[in-house]
C-alpha cells in the first residue's frame, strides 16, 4: 500500500526533476502537465520508449520516457547536446537517453535522501507496445506528463511503482533549502 503522502511527495519529486530537468531556455520555460493515470496516446509516440529503474529492497519505480521525434523535438535536442549539424539517428537517441538519465538522475537524489538503500539502472530502449502492457505490472502508483519544452518541442513520462510482497510506502518530500548566495563575503583558505 502506498499512503497518499507519498504519492503526492512522489508526484513532486517528478515534476520538480522534469522542470530542471529541461530547464527554460530561449524556446521559454518548460511546462509540465500532469495526465494522472491516463497513458498518452499511443499513436503519438515514436518507435521506442527510453526505460529507467530506480529500485530499493521495497520498491520498483520504472520511468518509461516517450519523445515524438519531429523538426521541433530534433532541433531542441540538438541545441541541447550543443550540437551545430542535425542530429543523426543514433545521436537523436543518445540524446533522448542523456535527458532521460539526467531527469531520472534527479529522481533518484532526491528519493536518496529518504531511502538509503536506492539504485538507479542505465537507460534502455524498448519497443512503444510495451506501454500497452502496463497493467501487467500490478502497479500500486502510476503517473503521466506531458512535458511541453518550448518552440512545439515536447515528450511524455509515465512512471510506475511497484511494491514488494507485503511492503507499504509512506513518506513525505521536503525540497532541500534553497542556498543562500552570499554577497560580499570574503572566504579564507
């Protein structure tokens, strides 16, 4: 079972690592859009979904990421790996996979500071069907976005949680304190 306060604190945590994740940049800021349970259309997606694990001793939570690879999505990730020609085939994937892991990587810190025993897979490719098939995981948590980046760039996130025989998931998320800057001081070595 997994109380509320946790699948609120969990929705937070994604949102907040999809928001930094994809940052503002000159296209303007990124815009998530929470769907709730509701998978995105499968005829909107691509070929291949990028999947992540974030797992521990009680719990699963997969990532599946789906990007719809149109002039806007390439010409965003191309800017983005810093690249000046079109993204090829193979570099358009590295990229998704690159976003995925960084967008999963924050997941992962912040899930660190409340469980100490927390692992985080590589990114892998699957087929799009896939999603089709989600019921089969038995989940006690699923959650969908879509992610808007600016300049028609956009992709999906569905995430599922799956609990272990017997486990229960309750905790709350508190966004670490932002640093103060310093103005002025001097610092000694």
């Amino acid at each position: 079972m997994i109380s509320a306060a946790a699948a609120e604190s969990l929705e937070r945590i994604c949102e907040q690592a999809l928001r930094e994740g994809c940052g503002g940049g000159e296209d303007g800021p990124c815009v998530v859009s929470p769907l709730g349970e509701r998978l995105p259309r499968l005829e909107a997606i691509g070929d291949e979904l990028i999947l992540l694990n974030i797992s521990s001793y009680h719990f699963r939570f997969a990532m599946l990421f789906q990007f719809e690879d149109d002039a806007a999505m390439k010409d965003r990730l191309a800017r983005w790996v810093r690249s000046g020609s079109p993204l090829t085939a193979a570099a358009l994937r590295d990229a998704h996979g690159e976003l995925a892991n960084m967008i999963c990587g924050a997941v992962n810190r912040a899930l660190c500071a409340v469980f100490r025993h927390v692992g985080m897979s590589t990114p892998l490719s699957v087929g799009a069907s896939c999603l089709q098939h989600l019921e089969l995981l038995n989940s006690a948590l699923r959650r969908s976005w879509h992610v808007d980046m600016g300049g028609g760039a956009h992709f999906w996130l569905t995430a599922c949680l799956s609990l272990s025989k017997g486990a229960s998931l309750d905790f709350r998320y508190q966004p670490p304190a932002a640093e103060e800057e310093g103005v002025g001081e001097l610092e000694l070595f």
